[in-house]
C-alpha cells in the first residue's frame, strides 16, 4: 500500500467500519458514516472540476464538516488549506491569494468577510458553504449549501488511485511575517507525524496496515483542544483515525467545558498548547473538581508551545499518576523529540528540554556540522530525513530552511535554538524571533517567560527586547495579572532570579488586561513589542 494519507484512513474505516469515530458539539458519526459522506463531498467537488494537486481552503471552526472536508480533499489527491479564522479581511485576501485557492468550504460565519475578499481572485471558481445557526449573512457570495451536496452525491468510495507523493500543506504563521505554506508529500509526513515512526520508539513501520492494527486491542478516547486550523490537532486527529482511535472535538476551547467532556465521554488523552490552555484548564479543575470524574484520563500532551515547570507541578499534584508529556516539532520538521515530565525534575535549563526524534540533530549555526552532545555550543536544531519539499511558491525561503550540510544530508532548520546535552538529550531555547541580544549576551524569551510565570501573580506573560543605550538590547515583560495585585519590577526581579542568570531578568514591566496570543497558544510579539515601545496603550 501506498503511504497515501486518504488510502490509510480508507484502511482504518474498512478495519474498524462500527467504531464510534468523531464526538463534536453534539453531532457523532462512525468511522463508515465519515468515509461515507467525505465521499459525497469529493465526488462533488470532482463535479466543479476539482483534482489532483488543486488547492481547497477550509475556513471553519472545528467541526463535523472540517473533518470530512480534510478527507474528501485528500481522496481527490487535491490539497487542503488550512484557514486562520481569526483573520482580518487584509490577511485573508494574502493566504486566498497566496494559496491559489481553486474550491472553498466555510462556515456561513465567514461568508460576508469572504466575499468582500474574492472578488480579485479568477482561480476561485467554487464554494460550499456549511450552515452553522449564525444567521450571518451571505452577501454576494455565490455558494451551494454542504448539506445539500451530502444528499445529492454518491456515498461510494469509487476513486482513481493515489500516490505517497501526493501533497500536504501546512499554512503556518509562526511569530513573524505573512504565512507560509509548507509543502510535504504524504509519505513522508506520515512518517514524521502520522504515526508511520514511533516517536517515542523511534520504530519505522513497513506496512500502513501495521500501523492501523496498533488500536485493534483498545479503542483510545483522545480529545484535541486547539483548532483544527493548526498543525497540532490536525495530527492528533488525523494520527488518531489511522489506530481507529475516538476523538472529541469543541467548536472552541472551553476550559470548564472540558472537564465535563473528559467525564461523560470518557476521554484518555487531552491534547493542549501549552500554558495558554494549561492554566485555565487548572483554574476550571479546582472550581469543579467535585463534580467530575475523570479518572479515565491518563495522558496530558503538550505541543507547539511553551508548557512552564510550575504549569507542569500545578497537574502533576492533581493527577499523579497521569502520563505529562511535552512534545516539540514545527511545521518544518514534524515531531523533533518527546519529554515524560518528571515530579520534581520540571525545571526547565533554557526551553523544554525532550529526547530527540528520529533525524533530529543540533547543527552548528555558521557551519552547519552536527554538534556533539555535551560541546556546549548552542546550534539550530535541525531534521533530516522525512522533511518536506519546501515552502509554496517561496524559493528564497525553502533555500534558507531546507539545507544541504556538509555530512551530504538534506536538513529542515526552521530557525529555533537549542543545546545538545551530554546525556543526548536537546534543550530547546526558541525561534530567533525570541532572540534577545543584550551586550553580547543571547537570551531566550521562552526561558524567561518561563521564569516570570513561577509568580504568584502573573497569569500570563510574553518577553521582548526593547532598545537600550547601554546594552543594546533590554528586556521587557508583558503581563497578565491572576487576580488584583501588582507586583512591582523588584518583586518579579527576585522570583525570576531563583530560576535563571541575572542578566537574563526583565528589566520593565508593561501590565495588560490580556496577553494576545493566536489560537495555537503562540505569543503576538509584533503586539508584545507595541506595547513594550509605547505603540498600543
């Protein structure tokens, strides 16, 4: 068999045709009713000439009909773009464009903001619109209704066959610059994030039948928290369906929501971005602890973002027995290691510091040779391997990331730092863009928002320079206060001077309502630097 993502999901289906398959809002569906009515939509999305290689934007919250579009697209042996829905009507215009969008599916929500957009776009010449009880109006839009195209089109899965070559692409916005697509071919991100290798084993399957087979035993209730529209659930669903798993989606996060989801459906996984989603999730627990069981639960995963040591001892004195596991990747290189969190060890050294994955390594940052575990040097972690093509339509830029080194091995370096340690292990120091360069002196703002979160009073916080006469660079804190006390700089000083060097504390405060952050949980620091430089009160 061909690793072909729509294929291996068809296989699962065939495998496991009974089994409860997707818990959203209300709406539940088996594995054959999914494959069924993805069916209809791709047969008529082949209607209005969709194909190999066209590009369909999904422009939803998590959803039923986002699930099905992800496989009716990939059927087609076309490609999906994933869609922020947080966009403004500039940003959307740049991805539509960008994107070379051919086919649109999106929620009635949308429909005016799209169609103030579209109308410079020739290539798109088809939408189907799902109806979502908003009333919002259409405008000008010309669309066909998703539910009419269920019951118009045929449920048979009779399609020409496909290629492991096939593309997958990854819109991703990081914390700079417009979005870029990043383009994988399905065998290899398969490989990297669909389970074809087991990142905690490191163990590579032969067969996609061998992987779908893992869940034969026991069907795993997983529940992944941030939108669909990001990489990280998109995995857990789309790994999760390959070993027949159940999955619980939410319209959107909810944190009191959750815990009564984790009890009624009986949830074993939840999967989160890191402290945006982890501190609520505690604050809802301890309010209603009381009434909720569950007990079913046994693993809690983070990925994408930062997940802070006192965020860590905060579950683990709730759920000690919980596996905690911190998972680190990127859009570039699919899953770069995997940390079991450890009571009384969640210190943090820079980042989060993870056994690596398969393929991943520290490379030297002029260079570009392998860094030996315990030299000291702080390099680009970098994948080799299953990487992807490149970025979409963006030469310059895939030249940059996806590099030949000097070992002959083609890598993906995204740009995010790190240390290899002496015991093999990687510690991961964040994206250049959290660069702080302060007389000399590298400082890592994932580390020191890490540091300042360890206050009593500080529920959030994002770190960024700031110009200084003396040093350069200095550092700034941007906070979100747990309750009504201020702390003052020295107060926050003292606490962050516990958990790393002196030179690395901030050096002012700028208190906010709310930190800004993108539904994945990753820091605004275009915002957090406004606000440090006075630009935004």
């Amino acid at each position: 068999m061909e690793f072909n993502l729509a294929t291996i999901f068809e296989y699962a289906v065939d495998q496991y045709p009974e089994r409860e398959y997707i818990v959203c809002d209300g709406k539940r569906c088996t594995y054959k009713e999914m494959d069924e009515r993805a069916n209809r939509l791709a047969h008529h999305l082949a209607s209005q000439g969709i194909g190999q290689d066209d590009h369909v934007g999904i422009y939803a919250y998590n959803s039923m009909e986002w699930v099905e579009t992800l496989w009716a697209v990939f059927k087609l042996r076309a490609v999906w773009i994933n869609i922020n829905f947080r966009y403004v009507e500039d940003e959307l215009a740049y991805i539509f464009e960008n994107a070379d969008l051919k086919a649109l599916v999106l929620q009635r929500e949308f429909a005016q903001r799209t169609a103030n957009v579209i109308t410079s776009l020739p290539q798109l010449q088809h939408t189907v619109l799902i109806e979502d009880g908003s009333g919002a109006d259409a405008g000008a839009l010309d669309f066909v209704e998703y539910e009419n195209v269920m019951n118009e089109n045929s449920p048979a899965r009779d399609f020409p066959a496909r290629s492991g070559e096939d593309k997958y692409m990854l819109y991703t916005g990081g914390t700079t610059g417009m979005p870029k697509g990043v383009v994988w071919q399905h065998k290899d991100v398969f490989m990297a994030l669909g389970g074809g290798i087991d990142q905690t084993t490191g163990v590579e399957y032969k067969t996609a039948e061998e992987v779908v087979k893992k869940g034969a035993a026991f069907q795993l209730c997983l529940f992944p928290l941030a939108p669909l529209m990001h990489g990280a659930s998109q995995w857990a669903v789309m790994g999760g369906s390959f070993e027949g798993r159940k999955l619980v989606l939410r319209k959107q996060f909810d944190a009191g929501q959750t815990w009564r989801d984790i009890d009624a459906e009986k949830i074993n996984g939840i999967f989160i971005t890191g402290d945006a989603m982890a501190i609520p999730l505690m604050d809802a627990y301890e309010k209603i602890k009381d009434d909720v069981d569950v007990s079913s639960m046994f693993v809690f995963a983070s990925s994408a973002v930062i997940f802070s040591s006192s965020v860590k001892d905060r579950v683990m004195a709730h759920f000690p027995n919980v596996m905690l596991l911190d998972s680190i990747g990127s859009s570039e290189t699919g899953g770069n290691g995997i940390l079991k969190a450890e009571k009384g060890k969640t210190a943090m050294k820079g980042g989060p510091t993870v056994e690596p994955g398969p393929g991943t390594v520290v490379l030297d940052q002029e260079t570009y040779e392998i860094l030996e575990p315990g030299c000291g040097k702080t390099g680009f972690v970098a994948t080799t391997g299953y990487i992807p093509i490149g970025y979409y339509k963006d030469p310059e830029k895939t030249a940059k990331t996806f590099i030949t080194a000097p070992d002959g091995k083609r890598y993906a370096i995204p740009g995010d730092h790190a240390i290899h340690e002496a015991d093999g292990t990687i510690t991961m120091l964040g994206r250049g863009s959290g660069c702080i360069n302060s007389g000399g002196e590298k400082i890592f703002s994932e580390e020191v928002e890490s540091a300042c979160k360890n206050h009593v009073d500080i529920y959030d916080c994002v770190v960024v320079g700031v110009p200084d006469e003396r040093w350069g660079s200095k550092v700034a804190a941007i906070i979100e206060l747990r309750g009504e006390h201020q702390p003052d700089l020295e107060a926050v000083q003292e606490e962050c001077r516990k958990h790393i060097a002196r030179y690395k504390v901030p050096r002012e405060l700028h208190f906010v309502t709310k930190v800004l952050r993108a539904p994945s949980g990753k820091p605004d620091y275009r915002w957090a630097k406004a606000i440090a430089a006075g630009e935004i009160v």
